[in-house]
C-alpha cells in the first residue's frame, strides 16, 4: 500500500514564522515534509508570494484555513485559495457555544451547507475541522451528539478535515468515526499528547494516541501534523513527528 505523503499545518510554527518566515520554511523543508497547510501565514507578502516561495522549496500547498464568509461573500475566501494555488478551503473553527442546542447546530450545518455551494461554484472543496465539542452529548441534544446530526443533515459535497486528537478528547473512538465518514475525510490532522483538554500537546509518538492502528486502514490524501501548544521546542517537535511517521512507516515526506 502507498503511503499518505506528510504534511505540517504551518499554525504549530506561528511564533517562529512571525520571526523568521523564510528561515522556518527552509528547515520545514529541509526536514523532508512534502507540504504545509496555512492558516493567515504568509509572511511580509501575501498569499500568492508565500505559496510560489513554499514551492520554490519542492513543498506543495495542501489546503489552508480559511474560516466562514460573511453572508454570501465569499470573495476573501476564495480569493485567498486561488492566490495559494490550493483547491481545498477549510472551516477551522465555529464556536465551541454554537454547538449545545439542536437549533443553534441545525444553524452551523445550514452555513456550512450554505458555504459549499460558494465553494463549488468557485471551483474549491469545503472541508469542516472538527475539534471536541461536535463529539460531546449535550443534554439539550436528546442523547445525541453534533457529528451526529452532522452525517445526518450536511451535504455530502462538505467534506472533512478530521483531527483524530480532538475526536478522541470529545471522548468518541477516532477509529469508529473514520469508519463512518469514509472517503468523505481525505485530510487528517495528527497530534499527540496526553489526550486531555487543557494540557500541552508533544511531538507524535510521545502521548497517548495509537497512530499505528488508526492509520492503517486508511486512504487519506494528507496526513497533516499539528500542534497547537507545546512546553518544549515546538519546531523540534515538527521535526520528531515527521521522523516518527516515516520511522513507523505510515507515511512518506519528499524524500
């Protein structure tokens, strides 16, 4: 079987990209990773500078977070991924309050909905990145969860970014929920730690996660390393993940 090729979501560097943007991506680079992911990163140019500069590198542009329009505006957003050069625009964030009552998830899912048609007509995927809380049972829910009535009432054409970490904090079965959205997740978001809410995360392979048993029946385009705190180096941390991945033999860099 072909491995996913790796990438990282440029948001784990944010902090040494604001000091040294092409540096940063040099060693990113440098470390073997086939691509980035952007989240607003794009150094003193905008978008289309930082993406011919990334592929300068031999690194391609998986996708990039690109949030919500404003009504049906969706201009910013897909001028943005055109500029990047990347068919696939991601959600990254609604509000954790925006998903305790059916009404207000019923709401988020007709956005999204809304959102895909933007996306389509503009030659782009919509994809949604999920977090815990679409993976908790409110009891305003009925027993129920968000991602339920999410594969009940989205459109197909919304695809998904999963990140396994978070769908295991929500306290769902990672392994369960690939199964169930199939093909619909190409992009995954890999992370590791102590599977907890608050505490800091590490490189892969150093926490709790079970990567090798969740990647292996996969098919995903892109396995996507992200890591939103960390109390150690956290471009080190980058580098152990991509080491970790290829080391296990579940996905391969550009070289």
């Amino acid at each position: 079987m072909t491995t996913p090729p790796i990438a990282v979501q440029l948001y784990s560097v944010r902090d040494a990209l604001a000091a040294d943007f092409e540096g940063v991506m040099r060693e990113i680079a440098d470390m073997g990773y086939a691509g980035v992911e952007l989240a607003g990163n794009y150094g003193a140019g905008g978008p289309a500078e930082a993406a011919a500069f990334i592929r300068s590198l031999g690194m391609e542009i998986t996708s990039a977070h690109l949030g919500l329009p404003e009504g049906s505006d969706a201009s910013e957003q897909i001028n943005a991924a055109h500029a990047l050069g990347t068919p696939n625009w991601v959600v990254p964030w609604i509000p954790p309050e925006k998903w305790t009552t059916r009404e207000s998830v019923m709401e988020q899912i007709g956005l999204l909905n809304q959102t895909v048609k933007l996306a389509s007509a503009a030659g782009l995927k919509l994809f949604y990145h999920n977090h815990w809380f679409e993976f908790e049972a409110p009891a305003e829910l009925g027993g129920g969860t968000p991602f339920d009535l999410m594969m009940e009432h989205l459109d197909p054409a919304v695809l998904w970014e999963v990140d396994l970490y978070w769908v295991q904090v929500g306290g769902s079965d990672p392994a369960a929920t690939l199964a169930r959205l199939g093909s619909r997740a190409p992009l995954l978001h890999l992370k590791d730690g102590p599977v907890t809410l608050e505490d800091a995360m590490t490189a892969l392979g150093e926490g709790g996660m079970n990567y090798p048993s969740l990647l292996a029946p996969t098919r995903p385009d892109w396995l996507i390393v992200e890591i939103d705190r960390c109390e150690t180096d956290v471009v080190e941390a980058v580098r152990r993940s991509y080491t970790y991945l290829t080391a296990q033999g579940l996905a391969h860099g550009r070289t």
